[in-house]
C-alpha cells in the first residue's frame, strides 16, 4: 500500500466511510513521479490563494483585531513620537482615605512642620529670634563648670574648655547655614586642641594662641584652595572655618588667664545669660544681666571692686556672643550649640585682659 501524505492538505486512504461520510478536508493523491501542479495545470489541487496573488485579506474579525488597538502608520508615528503619554489620569480619591495636607505658608497659629524661622521669614518679622532659657541654662551649667574647674586646678579647667571648644566651632557652622561642615568643624577644634596643648608645654603663654590661630589660617587656606566647589561657595566656606577657628582657639584664653580671673568671669556670665533669658523687654533684660553679671563678680571676688568690673566686662562680651547667635532666623540646633557656647566663647579674651588688669 502507498503512503499517503497527512496533514492539511490531505487524508489517509480510506478516509470515506462506508456510508459515503466525508472528512472537512478533500484528499488529494499526487504520483511520487509528479512534481506540484502550478496555477492553470487544473490537475488535482486548485490554490485557494491564486487570487490573492501576494497578500492575505482577512476579512473577518479575530480576538486580536477586536483586542488590539490599530497600529499608527510610520509617518503619523514619527510626526508623533516625542508626544507624553495622553489618557492617563490622575488617582482619584479612596473612600476611607483622607489626603494629605497641602501645607500653605507659616502662620502665627502654628504648623508643626514650619520651624520659628520659616514662620518669622514667611510673616516678615525680624530676624533675631533669642535661644531662650533652656540654652541659658545650659550656658550657666557649663560656665559653672569652667569656674569650679578653674578654681581645682588646670587640668581640671581644660576637660570643660575642651567641650566648649567644640560646641563653639560646630554652632557656628551651623548658625552660617553650613551643615554638615565635618571636615571645617574638625578643623577648627584641632587648632583649640593644638592652643590648648602648646599652652600647657610653654605655661600657659598666651603668645600661644596668636601663633596657632596664624598658622590656622593657612592651613584653612590650603584645604580651600583644595576644594572644587564654586569660587563663592569656597570664599564662603574659608571665612566660616577661619572664624570658627578663631573662636575656638580664642575660648583658650581661660586656661591662659589667672584663675581667680576666671572663676569670677564664668559666674558673672552664668548669671547674666539667665537673666537675660527672663521674660523682659530686650532693653529692661540686658540692663539686667548687667547688673547680675556686676554683682555676682563682686560677691564670687572678694566683695571687690574688681571682682564687679571683671564680671560686668565679660558679661558685655557674653551679651554680643548671645546677639550673634540670636541672628539670622537661627534654628533649634544653633540655639543649643552657638546659643549655648558663644556667650562664654566671647568672653574668654576678657576675662584674660581684665583679669591681667586687676591682678
């Protein structure tokens, strides 16, 4: 028996049942001899597709021409190709579900996600926002401590100096507005270091200081010609770590001052900061801690003269610290670092030249 193709195109012999059934296909039988008829030959096999010549047309609808959408031609395609997308729309609001709050501008009333500073920016009132009592508290407890550790010994004046030497050089990059600034904030607490510890190698010279601020600024010169920050930012960022050097190093001037010098400047700027912190008009306040500051010198010296004179002139330089660190819509953390160290940081060159003065 010969083999039949099967498939498409035809079936096995013997595919008409007896009862004359026939199957969806036609069958077709080709000599092995005879190639493929062609178009016209009219033998055995007519091409469905003869009419068609060269394309298929469906004529019908499949799932894929109702499913998908129509395809661009090339032209429209290109002539809108650089379209956003169109038809998207925008989430709608879930029962159940409350959007969140648009905040508008700081009021006086108080968004707990607007800081003092942005609502006196935004209300225009004035820049100068005071730390208050908390920072002054903190202020009077670490002045206490320069005074205890004064009245010990030297060693025991440099562990408190030392913390306030750091507080001094963070607070004021971050009152600048320049955070994180570890790499001039370090800086400027290395040259305290370096003061403090060449004072204690040439007793307590205060030629020291003058010399170690010098070479820092060099040295903050050379790490800022490093930089590939823009020339302001760099011009910015050299003015912010000479000055926090500065005043840094400069606190050192209680380790080079007598002792006596600095235990009565330390309470007189502890009392002064606190009553500067009471709730007073600004001028009533600072007039104030000025006299606190005065007569807590003249109790803590002897009941003297001096001792009110040095206590009155270190709580001036307290004061313009406090001011510096009022300025400029501060923020919480200014007024816990600069708000804190500044006050005492200021007043260490007075407390040094008064205390050489009255000595």
């Amino acid at each position: 028996m010969t083999n039949q193709p099967y498939g498409g195109y035809g079936a096995p012999h013997g595919a008409h049942g007896a009862h004359g059934a026939q199957e969806p296909y036609a069958p077709y039988q080709q000599p092995q001899s005879q190639a493929w008829p062609t178009q016209g030959q009219g033998q055995g096999y007519d091409d469905p597709y003869a009419d068609q010549q060269h394309t298929q047309q469906w004529q019908g609808q499949t799932w894929e021409t109702q499913m998908q959408p129509p395809v661009a031609p090339v032209a429209a395609a290109e002539e809108t190709s650089y379209l956003p997308p169109q038809g998207v729309a925008e989430p709608g609001p879930v029962a159940g579900v409350e959007p969140e709050p648009e905040y508008g501008p700081a009021t006086l009333g108080g968004n707990a996600r607007v800081t003092d500073a942005q609502r006196a920016r935004a209300e225009g009132r004035s820049p100068i926002i005071e730390p208050g009592l908390q920072p002054a508290v903190l202020t009077a407890a670490l002045g206490l401590l320069l005074a205890g550790g004064a009245a010990l010994g030297t060693y025991a004046l440099l562990v408190p100096l030392v913390v306030l030497q750091g507080v001094t050089a963070a607070g004021w990059f971050r009152l600048n507005g320049m955070w994180p600034a570890r790499q001039g904030i370090a800086l400027g607490f290395l040259g305290a270091l370096v003061a403090d510890a060449a004072m204690l190698v040439a007793d307590r010279s205060p030629g020291v200081i003058l010399g170690t601020l010098g070479v820092w600024v060099l040295l903050s010169l050379m790490v800022q010609l490093r930089s590939h920050a823009d020339p302001d930012e760099r011009m910015y960022g050299l003015m912010a770590t000479v000055v926090a050097a500065a005043l840094a190093i400069a606190a050192g001037g209680y380790l080079a001052a007598d002792a006596d010098a600095v235990v009565v400047g330390a309470v007189a700027v502890a009392a002064a900061m606190v009553a500067r912190a009471l709730p007073l008009p600004t001028a009533v306040s600072v007039v104030v801690a000025l006299a606190v500051a005065g007569g807590a010198g003249f109790t803590v010296g002897g009941m003297e003269t001096d001792g009110a004179l040095i206590g009155a002139g270190a709580a001036v330089c307290a004061l313009i610290g406090h001011r510096v660190a009022s300025y400029d819509y501060p923020s919480r953390f200014v007024h816990f670092t600069a708000g804190v160290a500044l006050p005492l940081a200021a007043a260490a060159p007075a407390v040094y030249i008064l205390g050489r003065i009255f000595a």
